[in-house]
C-alpha cells in the first residue's frame, strides 16, 4: 500500500521571493534523508508530500520529526475527487477519532482544484453531513477535540490533525556556524537553536585528555550526532588542549584561569572557522549561569572572537534549556556524569567582572599562542550525516551500508 505525508510549510510563506528557494532546499533535505529507502518527495503550492510503500513508513516519520522548516505533518488518506467519496472519508475519520475518546469534530477545507464544483465552504458544508446524519461526533467549530482536514489539489486528501513539525528554516539558507560544543547540557541546544534558523553547524570540542577522559569525548560525540540528526550533517573537530590548559595553569593568576581557557578556545575557534568558512561562533552561554558568563567577562570572550559571535541561548532560563534538551534528545546524554575540561581546572574565586585591558594584558603573558596553533594542527575530525542515521535504523536500499559507515568515520584530511 502506498502511503501519502503531507508536510505544511509554514513560515516560509512569509519569505516572498525567497519562497522558491527555501522550498527546494526542504525537498532536498527530506529527499537526502530518504536516500536509503523508497520514498518520493514532491511539493505543490506550499505543501511538500512524500509518499512511499509500508517499510519506508517508520523512515519518513523519523524524517518529518526531525526536518528543519515545516509547521505540521500528517498522514493523509487519497480519495476519490467526488463529494461521496470525501463524506465518507470523513465518517471513518470520526470514527476513529471516537475511539480515541473525542466527543466533538470540525472540517477544514481548502481547494486549489478550481475546476471541483464545491468551494471550500461548500466542501465543509457537504463533506460533513453524513457523519452528521450519523451522529458519531458533535459539531464544535470553536474548540473541536479533532480537526478533520480536506484538501482537493490534483488529488484529494483527508487527514486529521496535524503533528507539530519543527518550524524555522530548512537547514542550508542561511550559511554555516560554528559551534563550540561542550559536554553539558547547553551547547547542545544552541547549535539546535542556530539550525532552526536554516544554519549548518559544525562542531568544535576541545579535549583535555587524560585530565577528561575518553567517555567525556564520546559524550560530546554522541551530542554532535544527535543534533546532526536535525542540522543533516555536523563535522565534529576535536582539539587535543591539554597543553594549552596545562601553560593556563602554570602562567594565569588562578581567579582568570577560566576566562583565559574561554579566550584561548575563541582564539582556536577563529582559526577553524576561517579553514571551514563558517560565518560565526555560537557558544551555549547565558548570561549570568556561570560566573565566566557575567556581562563583563563575556565581553572579554566575545573581544578575542574575529567572527560574528551568536549566543542563542542568552536570555534563555535553564529550565527553558532543559525543555529544548529532552524535547530533541540531548538531555539523556548531556547529564551523564563525565566532567568536561572546565570542571577540572576551575579555580575557587573565579573572577566576576574582568576588564577587556587586563584580560587581554594577561592573555599576552600566557605565551600559549603556538602552543594553541599547535593544538588546532592536530585536531581529529569526524562527520555525521542525518541520512546515515536514517539509513543504520531503517534503510532498505543496497546502498546502506555505504552510508552508514560515514558516520563516526575519522576522514584523515584536515580541512
Ligand atoms: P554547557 O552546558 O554547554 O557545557 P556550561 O553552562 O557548562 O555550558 P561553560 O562551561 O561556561 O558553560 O561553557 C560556556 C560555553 O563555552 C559552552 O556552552 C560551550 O559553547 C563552550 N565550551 C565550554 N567548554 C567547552 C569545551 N570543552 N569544548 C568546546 N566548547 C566549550
Ligand atoms: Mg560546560
């Protein structure tokens, strides 16, 4: 049997004449996660449908949970294009729809297809009747347990309510991030929050090995794997800096030590977006959570960064943060125990309100420059792919096992 998705776009409708652009870059994310396996991705006048046989069918939910830039999706049944045909798709809607406890109902019609004789009042006015007749569910047009949605394009689709898709912009419109990508529960969740927003992010972690150990780089991996679920792809690169923080250690007065950690990863961080052509920086800061993140010392931070630098989560509150991390799957991973860097090397009084004179007079006193260089050389990246994802838990195809190896792979090039 063939199924039929209909995923809404929504506020790319606002977008005027990027429109066109915007939804072929959707397509081509869903189609690119659906490599895999049988499925065909179309869209037509504001809706992008996807349709496949029985085993694509787990694959393409996966896909419309996690895709960038629709407001809705459903399963929708095709019927005939006559009145008849949607009245009693309607009646097997309700009654499904009672067996699930709903009392009331109301019809959403639209209709491209001028050349059908009912407008959409008319659509509504008919295609409820024999449900009416029948008395399965009441009529509430303000406040209805379900909505039953007909829309009669070149095929007619019934389908009630709709799940929630992610909203924001489909991944790719607007340009690459680099994000710095900690174990906690933060980091995770700003790169999220810069994807929603049409941004491809590549990571950044930076490894204190042997002071955190394997299973904190694993932690961080996972995460990077988890968001490129929703980014489509993520470079994670891992910076070997235990001996950048071993000369903070030695060299900074221990109240600094955190802000000079925080200068040095921007310093590196620079380096890797200029070789990756990322636009900007994103960290998880929120001002006032650590004390490293008091509008002064921000400040100092944001001073050593050569690129735009975007703190999505700046306002946010923590429990706003967590809300996001368990609705996308970070938090589960973000809260085991292993201690990142910082943990490690904080000192007991860090410093609250650092000027951007001493922190930089400091900074230059550290001597750490070649040994930051150093460090960004040796760097160990890995990718991950959305659509490898899909394709280790539900392809189909021959190909998948092509693709599943990409993930976690450590392709030797530096970039
Ligand atoms: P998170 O929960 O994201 O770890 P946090 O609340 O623990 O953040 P900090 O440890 O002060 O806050 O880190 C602030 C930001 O600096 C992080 O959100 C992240 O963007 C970046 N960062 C911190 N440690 C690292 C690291 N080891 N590698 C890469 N980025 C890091
Ligand atoms: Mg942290």
């Amino acid at each position: 049997m063939t199924h039929t998705f209909l995923g809404k776009i929504g506020e790319l409708m606002l977008k005027g004449s990027n429109i066109k652009t915007f939804e072929r870059v959707l397509a081509q994310n869903a189609r690119a996660n659906l490599q895999s396996v049988q499925a065909e991705v179309k869209l037509r006048a504001g809706r992008m449908y996807i349709e496949c046989p029985d085993e694509s069918v787990e694959a393409v939910k996966w896909t419309l949970n996690h895709l960038l830039g629709i407001t809705g999706w459903a399963e929708a049944i095709v019927v005939e294009k006559n009145i008849e045909a949607i009245q009693k798709e309607v009646v097997n809607q309700c009654l499904a729809a009672k067996k699930l406890g709903c009392k009331t109902f109301k019809l959403e019609a639209r209709r491209s297809d001028k050349s059908f004789p009912y407008d959409h009042y008319g659509i509504m006015r008919e295609g409820a009747t024999l449900a009416y007749q029948q008395k399965i569910l009441d009529v509430d047009v303000h406040n209805p347990d379900v909505t039953i949605n007909i829309e009669v394009r070149e095929k007619c689709f019934v389908y009630s309510d709709s799940i929630k898709g992610r909203r924001g912009l489909p991944v790719g419109v607007s340009g690459k991030g680099l994000l710095l990508l900690s174990g906690g529960l933060d980091s995770p969740v700003a790169g999220y929050r810069m994807m929603r927003r049409g941004m491809s992010v590549d990571c950044c972690y930076f490894h204190a090995y042997p002071y955190t150990s394997d299973q904190a780089r694993e932690k961080v991996e996972h995460l990077a794997e988890i968001i490129a679920g929703y980014g489509m792809r993520s470079h994670i690169n891992i910076i070997p800096f235990t001996d950048v923080q071993m000369q903070i250690k030695k060299k900074s007065p221990e109240e600094y030590t955190t802000l000079m950690l925080r200068l040095c990863m921007m310093k590196c961080a620079n380096m890797l977006a200029e070789r990756t052509r990322a636009g900007c920086i994103i960290t998880g800061e929120s001002l006032g959570q650590v004390a490293s993140q008091t509008l002064q010392n921000m400040e100092c931070t944001e001073s050593f960064a050569e690129y735009p630098l975007l703190r999505p989560l700046v306002g946010m509150d923590k429990e706003e943060i967590i809300a996001t991390a368990l609705e996308i799957g970070t938090y589960e991973t973000s809260i085991l125990p292993y201690e990142d860097c910082c943990v490690l090397f904080s000192p007991r009084h860090p410093v609250l309100h650092a000027s951007v004179e001493e922190a930089k007079r400091i900074y230059e006193s550290l001597e750490v420059d070649d040994l930051i260089k150093e460090a960004f050389e040796k760097r160990v990246i890995k990718r991950y792919e959305s659509r490898s994802i899909v394709a280790k838990e539900f392809g189909t195809k021959p190909n998948k096992d092509e693709l599943t190896a990409i993930n976690g792979s450590e392709p030797t090039e530096t970039r």
